[in-house]
C-alpha cells in the first residue's frame, strides 16, 4: 500500500471523528463557546478544517507559503464545509507520492525547523487530534451525551 493512501486512512480515521461531532452542531450554537476566552464553535471547526487543508497543500506542493493561504470560504454550513474540506484535503494526500513525503520542507519562517512532509503531516494530525478534544468537551457542553469514541478503525 502506498504511503499516501495509508496517510489517507490515518487521516480518516480521525476526520470522520471530527466530522460526527461537527454534525451535531445546529446553527443555533454556532456562536457557542464553553469559556469567555474560547473560539466559537464554528470558529473552531472552520479553523481545523481550513488548517488541515492547508498542511495538506503545503505538504503536495512543497511551498509553504500555502500554509499561511487565508480561505475565503461563501458555504456557512458547518456539515457541508467538513464534507467539502476533508475531500479536499483527502485528494490532496491522496495525489502524493511516496517521493514526496521524505520531501524536506524549509518551515524556518514558519515553525522555526525544517521537516519532512511526512514529519508536518504528523503535526497536522496532532493539530487535528487535539482540536478534536477540544470539539468533545463543546458538543457536550451543547448537551450531546451520544459520543463517538476518539476514532473510527475499518
């Protein structure tokens, strides 16, 4: 199997996690945040979808001024904007070749480091992972009690 559609399936099987929880967000608690000092909720699901997009982006093209890319996105659905963005970024990943993920990325500007896009794409998922925490304790604060478990496998 070919790293990209194993980076693929990692992915996933986080996303699909993220996207379930995204799913239970009625426009009515868009604004919603569990602290004064919190993103909304909508804040916080666009920012993970729209930051896993742009790792992705940086990491096929090599060029990480994408990674700063402001997304000006019309759709305000939350759903639809994580179905559209994880098929993005799944397409993305999934165009990579096994060469470009031992690529070395100059993110000085950026991160301080230079990484391979292996290694960013493995800080994408822990970005990922810990934001999705984050959407657990916000979905229960909504009143959710019927949670997926952390990720979905097969």
């Amino acid at each position: 199997m070919s790293r990209a559609k194993k980076w693929v399936q990692y992915f996933l099987s986080h996303r699909h996690v993220t996207m379930e929880l995204i799913h239970k967000i009625d426009e009515a608690h868009y604004d919603y945040k569990p602290t004064p000092t919190s993103m909304t909720a909508k804040q916080l699901a666009t920012h993970m979808l729209f930051s896993f997009y742009n790792f992705a982006n940086t990491a096929k093209h090599g060029d990480p001024s994408l990674f700063r890319q402001k997304i000006e996105e019309p759709e305000t659905n939350l759903a639809k904007l994580a179905e559209t963005y994880t098929e993005k970024t799944r397409q993305l990943i999934e165009s990579m070749s096994d060469d470009d993920f031992d690529r070395t990325l100059d993110l000085t500007a950026i991160f301080g480091t230079q990484m391979s896009t292996a290694q960013f794409l493995q800080l994408a998922m822990d970005h990922e992972i810990h934001h999705k925490g984050q959407l657990f304790v916000y979905v229960r604060g909504m009143g959710h009690t019927d949670l997926p478990l952390f990720v979905k496998r097969g």
